[in-house]
C-alpha cells in the first residue's frame, strides 16, 4: 500500500454543538461513498476561514502547496492558465476583483487548520468507517475564488466533502468511473503522476448533474468523479475535507497495474467501483513496484 497517516483519534471533537446536524450525518450515511449529495453545516465565519486569516495560512506554506490562476477560464484548459500578476496574500485579501482563483493545499500542515479538519471529519468517523473502513491520509484544501471564476474540468483522488462558507458555486458532476468522461488511459497515467485535468468536449455536457450550494451548505464528490466548478456572482470561500480508504487506495494501484499491462499490447478491464473489491490487482501493483519494475 502506498504510505498513509492514519486519521489520529482526536480529543477536540467532544465539542457539544456540531457542525454537521443529525440530519447531514443520516443523510450522508445513506448515500456515502459514491452518490453525490448536498449537505447541511454550521461552519460559520471561523476565525481561521477568514481572508485575513487566510492569507497568512498561505505566507507560512510550502509554495508546493499554493496554487492560483486566471479566474477567467474555460471549463477545459491545457495546462496551467497562468495568473494575474497579483502575489498569493493580495490575490486572496483582494479575491473580489482580482479575477483568479485559489486554492490552499493541505492546510494539515499547519497545526491549528490540522485540529479544525480532525474535528470536522471526527465528526463523520462512524458513517465513513462503517462503509470503508479506517480513515487514512485526512488532508483540506482551501478555495478562494472570484465572481464567476472558473475551476476546470478535473478529477480528484480522495473521498471529498467541499464545505461552501461566503457565497456560492455550481459544480457541475459526471459519473465516477465512467470512461466516457475521463478514459481508462487518463486514469492509468494520473494514479503514476500524470494531470489530473481532463479533456472537455462539449458533448459531454448533457451527462452532467448541477450541483449549487451555497454559504451553510456542503457537497460530497465521489472518488475520481470529474467535475467542473463555476463560481457564482460573489467572491467565494470553499474547504474541501478529504480522506482516503483502503478502498481508493487499491483502485489507484489497480489503475497502475492497468497501466503496465496496456504497455504489454493488453486491454485490461477497468478496475470495479466500490463495493467492488480491486485487491488482487492491487497486491500485483505493489509487489513490481517494490521490486523496481515500474518504467
């Protein structure tokens, strides 16, 4: 297995007002892991969600874990769009008008953004490890955008919940799994390091399902479910809290198998979504990477 943290019981989350309701949570637990859904949350104006806040966040991390461009984009992009101008602190402090979007990666990095995504997903422990098992590699990402500001068309690795906190976002979904929007081949090349943008064709359009959320709400994305973003007409501030599962971990090293066997002339089948269990392809993955034999 690749190496992960385990999701670390955390004493925080003894809180005794939620910030998910009991009907978030039972809403969730029925549709999780692989049916899209949108949820309650009473994650208000926390201090550490604020611009202000949140631009220092991203003057203490790693440049590998900042990333912004052009809020202007189309929904397929080739490459990274390029930026404003602007520095990452006034990008964020001036997100109304600075026309970009931003996006702070694992904000666990930090100790105080690390306790506020234990305690969020601490939250949701029973629901999740009741489905897939342990928790693992529990990582959040912050995402500030522009009106009408533009995320491309893409994929994402992790079991995701993106939590909208100052004005809203359509995020337009298609099915997870489903070589029609995201091709085997681009699965393969993304699990060994490849991009995880996606090729837009306008056709694909009519098999996605729009989903709208706005400050107070939440949206689950399946694992590897391509999806677009459109902002709406105000600035907008988003946490996105991850895990993985032993689940997400064997399809990633199945789509690697996969891979090697397509070099050899075969046409592998597609590893199964969940509950469908990609063990044995996995163990075979693992087992040639541990002896050097991936190219």
């Amino acid at each position: 297995m690749n190496a992960v943290s385990s999701f670390p019981q955390d004493n925080h989350s003894a809180q005794p007002d939620r910030v998910f309701p009991e009907s978030a949570r039972e809403t969730f637990a029925a549709a999780y892991p692989e049916q899209p859904h949108v949820l309650e949350h009473r994650l208000k104006d926390h201090p550490l969600l604020r611009l202000d806040a949140l631009a220092e966040l991203a003057g203490r991390l790693p440049e590998s874990s900042i990333e912004y461009n052009r809020g202007d984009l189309p929904i397929g992009v080739d490459g990274k769009p390029g930026q404003t101008g602007l520095s990452i602190a006034d990008t964020i402090r001036r997100i109304a008008e600075a026309n970009s979007w931003a996006v702070l990666k694992n904000i666990e990095q930090d100790d105080g953004y690390r306790a506020l995504l234990h305690n969020l997903l601490e939250e949701l422990r029973p629901e999740i490890e009741a489905k897939t098992g342990e928790m693992l590699t529990p990582q959040g990402f912050v995402f500030i955008s522009s009106p009408n500001a533009v995320t491309p068309y893409h994929f994402d690795p992790e079991h995701n919940i993106l939590m909208q906190l100052r004005g809203s976002k359509t995020m337009t979904q298609f099915p997870a799994g489903d070589a029609r929007y995201a091709p085997d081949e681009v699965h393969e090349g993304y699990h060994l390091g490849g991009p995880r943008e996606l090729t837009w064709k306008d056709e694909l359009a009519q098999g996605g399902v729009e989903y709208r959320i706005g400050a107070g709400q939440a949206l689950f994305v399946p694992v590897m479910a391509p999806h677009f973003v459109r902002n709406g007409p105000e600035s907008s501030i988003s946490l996105s809290i991850t895990w993985r599962s032993d689940w997400s971990y064997a399809e990633a090293d199945a789509r690697g198998l996969n891979r090697e066997l397509r070099r050899l002339g075969l046409n592998p089948r597609a590893p199964g979504r969940w509950p469908a269990s990609n063990r044995t392809k996995a163990l075979a993955f693992r087992a040639i990477r541990k002896m050097g034999m991936i190219r």
